[in-house]
C-alpha cells in the first residue's frame, strides 16, 4: 500500500503539504495504477508524461495570451502566491478586514 507523505519539488528540498482527502485519492491512485507510466495522474491523450514544453505550447501560452499580452512565466504563478499571501498576512497584522489591502 501506498503512502503519500510529502510532494518536494524545489532543489531546497522544499515540501508542500496536501489534504487529507487528496492525500486519500492520490494513495488509491497509486494502489490501482502503481508509480510507473501507466499511474500518471497527468498525461497526454496518449497516455505519455506531459513535458513542461508540451504544457506550455499547447495549454499554457494559449491561455495567458487570451488575458495579457505579456509573456507570462508559468514559475510567475509561485512568486504570485507568495507576494498575495504576504500582502494577506500584512493587512490582517494591520487590522484591515480585506486582504487586498487600502494601505
């Protein structure tokens, strides 16, 4: 049986944690399908591993260009999560009840 602890994905070794509940689908995933090609959660339509190239031709740059006509970076996103939560934690030790903040 399969156990889900962690997912680390950064050189820094930097673990994310997950819910109880995707940690529940995730570890039925990997009971039924194994670890191998055929337990990618994600694939192709042919059933290949989606390579960051393929990801950001065919889905991501599409997209963003319908939003913005700037390059959007798909790495973008993490600094973005980091910069709103930072905002959320100013504005509440600020007494502010929106995080978006009228500083």
């Amino acid at each position: 049986m399969a156990h889900v602890a962690a997912i680390t994905s950064d050189p820094a070794g930097q673990s994310y944690g997950l819910d109880a509940q995707t940690t529940a689908l995730l570890e039925a995933h990997i009971n039924k399908y194994g670890t191998g090609e055929s337990g990618l959660v994600f694939s192709t339509p042919n059933g290949r591993a989606v390579t960051a190239s393929n990801f950001r031709m065919r889905h991501w740059n599409p997209a963003t260009e319908k939003v913005t006509e700037e390059r959007v970076k798909f790495h973008s996103l993490r600094t973005t999560h980091f910069n709103r939560g930072q905002e959320a934690v100013l504005s509440e030790r600020l007494g502010h009840s929106d995080p978006s903040g009228q500083y």
